[in-house]
C-alpha cells in the first residue's frame, strides 16, 4: 500500500535514505572535535563538504583567530544553511559538533564510527553530531515531500552547526547572534528523543585562587598553609550543598541547586607547607533563582570560611556564567508538535519537560526566540555514555527522532 498521508510519506523517505543518514553520521564522528584543545575549523569543513553533496550550501563563519584564543580555544568555523520555501516564519535547528576528549576505557575506537548491536559508537555520536544527522535529514526529507505537494512550504528551514557549548557557547551560537548573521523565529536545538525540553538549569563556573606562603614542613610557623585555609572552604561548600537540596524547582525534571568541586590544584612537594590552591567550582542554578544574587552568596560564603586566616587571601574569577532556559510565549507549536509526534512515533507518552543541564539554547531565548530541545538520544544521559568512554546511540532512536523533527518542520511551515 502507498503511504498517503504527509507524516506517512515523510517516515518512508527517511526509512529509505537511512543508510545514507547513518553513513553522514559515520563521516562526521571520524573527524574529532576534542575541545581542549578546540580545533573545530576541520570538522566545518567536513560538514560543509559533505552537506554539499546534498545540495545544502553551507556558509561558513569563521570566529577572528584572536578571540578564539583569548578563549582558550585554537579554531571555530561556525556553519549556517538557509532553506527558503517562501513568506513565512524560519524555523532554526542547532546542534553543536565540539565535545570533550574521550579519556580512557574505550572498547570501541573514539573515532571509529563504529555500528555493532544496532549502536553508532564514537565520540560525540550522542552530544551532538547525531543531530547533525537528524536536523539535515529530517529537512531533505521535508523538502522531498514538498516537491510532490500541489501546495508549498511557508517559510524556511536554517540549520546551525556550531563549536562552543563546551566552553559556554559565546562563540557559537552566541558568535552568530551577536553578529546578526542569525534571527530565527522559532529554534529546535539539539537533544534527546523522549523528552521535549523547555527548561533547563543554569551554571555558575568559577576560579578560587587561596592564597597563603610557602614554607620548610620542618618549620611551618614560617609559613601560611593555603590547603589548610582551601579546606575550611571547602568544608563550608559541602554543608551548603546540603542547604541546597531543601530548595526544590518546580519545573518536571529539575529537582535542586547543587554546587560541585571539579578540580583542586596546589602545592609544590611533599615537604612545602603549600603557598596556594586552586579550586574550580560549577554551580548549578534552577530556573527559579536570580544568577546575579546566587553568584553574590556564593562569593560572600567562601570569603566568610576564611575570614579568621591570617595571611590568606583569596582571588575568585567567574569562569562561566549559563543563565536557565525559561519556557518564552511562542513555544506552544513547537511543543505542540514535538510532543504529539513523538508520542505517536515512539508509542509512548513523550511530554514537556525541563533537565539539570545547561545548553546553548538558553543564549536563543535570551535573544527573544523561543527555544525548545528535541533531538536524537536514550532517555538519560548516563544511558549513552555521553562525556564517558563507548559513548554511542541506538540507531533506532535515530530513525525516529529524524521523523519527529521531519513532521514538526511540515506541521510548522506547512
């Protein structure tokens, strides 16, 4: 039997062009993204290469050299594709292609792009490259159907392939919006398939420096113990961690602010009384509490811990400050139909939800444009190893994920 309904036909041209989809995905986890150190410009041009075969022109927007490394970072080449279909409003899908090193424990090549069990292994194959995959196919798909449609799309369809969410996405999607290269009306970005996200948390990064003066262990009086110092700070950080937990979001999904110790530097050799620590410090923030006043607490706390230390002092740098993704007016389609065909295409309730992490598409809706997150991935990150090593997606949530995205994009511009 013919399919005959629009939804039908767009699932069949996705069954049908899979195995390409799959092999795309393939050719993008191959080219690593490390981020450190950050060398992103050669995966652009893979992708812009291979979206060429497509007939998707990409256009490229290099980040200036200098500002990449004032960032810590050596190269970002941002990518943005327009799909006009006439008068109407832009629908933008963002996925990120820069993720963390793959660390040790591999059992399959990091690189690889590897299919064994149903499962693509590699790193970034589920945050996010595998939304490289979803986004275009699901807008070739469209785009096919519209072709044999007697009436056209409205609007049009922007991807964004950008190489900043591991450092805070100021150079990505924040780059592209703050140049005015982009201003979608409504934004997919990228995320997993059985939860719409419409909220998520938001993260205070930052650097505490203690500092006190090194000394012989044989003489410590002649010295001032920074880790002695480090440790009443840490200790009042871990009792207000338990504060934290009485404090509870009332976004489904999102439970309680919690701050975690990420690093700890210091100290030159086993008999130094240690001159200085280093703390690194990543505090996550429910939607529901002011960034600034969190931040202003935060700072006040570590200076009261060590106010009673003579010869301490201590500098603290803000490393990254994430505000939340809060649910704006206008997100109603999308999560209309997000929600809808995902329930129908996994055979399950898929609902509106909100995550404990932070993402790029807080810096859309800080510019105004409704954001939601739908994309390709398990129902936890913990379930595909993302950031761990023999990260991997199923290939069927794949599959699905590129025909909710494909009927989203027909019921919004149809």
């Amino acid at each position: 039997m013919n399919p005959t309904s629009p939804y039908d036909r767009l699932d069949a041209w996705v069954d049908a062009h899979f195995d390409e989809e799959v092999r795309f995905l393939q050719e993008l986890v191959r080219v690593p993204t490390d981020t450190p150190p950050g060398n992103n410009a050669p995966h652009a041009e893979r992708t812009a290469q291979l979206l060429q075969d497509f007939g998707f022109e990409a256009e490229q927007h290099a980040v200036p050299a200098g500002v990449v490394e004032d960032a810590g970072l050596q190269s970002i080449t941002n990518l943005v594709v327009r799909r006009s279909y006439g008068a109407g409003r832009t629908v933008a899908l963002n996925a990120h292609g820069d993720v963390v090193p793959p660390g040790e424990g591999w059992t399959h090549p990091p690189y690889g792009g590897e299919i064994h069990d149903g499962k693509l292994y590699g790193r970034a194959a589920a945050v996010s490259k595998c939304d490289f995959a979803t986004f275009t196919f699901a807008t070739r798909a469209l785009e096919a159907l519209a072709g044999s449609r007697p009436s056209p799309l409205k609007g049009g369809v922007e991807l964004y392939f950008t190489y900043d969410e591991e450092f805070g996405g100021e150079l990505g999607p924040g780059w592209l919006l703050g140049q005015g290269l982009v201003k979608p009306d409504l934004l997919i970005a990228a995320g997993f398939s059985y939860q719409v996200i419409t909220a998520h948390n938001g993260c205070l990064q930052m650097e505490v420096t203690v500092n006190g003066k090194m000394g012989h262990a044989a003489v410590p009086e002649t010295g001032v113990d920074a880790l002695q110092a480090a440790n009443l700070i840490l200790t009042a950080l871990y009792r207000q961690n338990t504060l934290y937990k009485q404090t509870r979001s009332q976004v489904k999904g999102i439970n309680h602010p919690y701050l975690n110790v990420g690093l700890i530097q210091g100290g030159t050799n086993t008999n130094v009384v240690p001159g200085k620590v280093v703390l690194k410090l990543d505090r996550r923030m429910i939607p529901e509490e002011n960034p600034a006043e969190v931040e202003a607490a935060l700072r006040q706390l570590i200076a009261d811990a060590v106010a009673d230390c003579p010869g301490i002092t201590i500098d603290i740098r803000r490393l990254l400050l994430a505000n939340a993704l809060q649910p704006l007016p206008g997100n109603a389609p999308m999560v209309d139909a997000l929600s809808r065909h995902a329930s129908a295409v996994f055979d399950e309730p898929i609902e509106a939800a909100g995550t404990p992490l932070y993402t790029d598409a807080r810096l859309f809706g800080e510019h105004g444009i409704p954001a939601v997150l739908y994309g390709c991935g398990p129902r936890t990150v913990s379930e595909s190893n993302a950031k761990r090593a023999d990260e991997h997606i199923d290939l069927e949530d794949l599959r699905r994920a590129t025909k909710v995205i494909a009927r989203t994009l027909f019921d919004l511009l149809d």
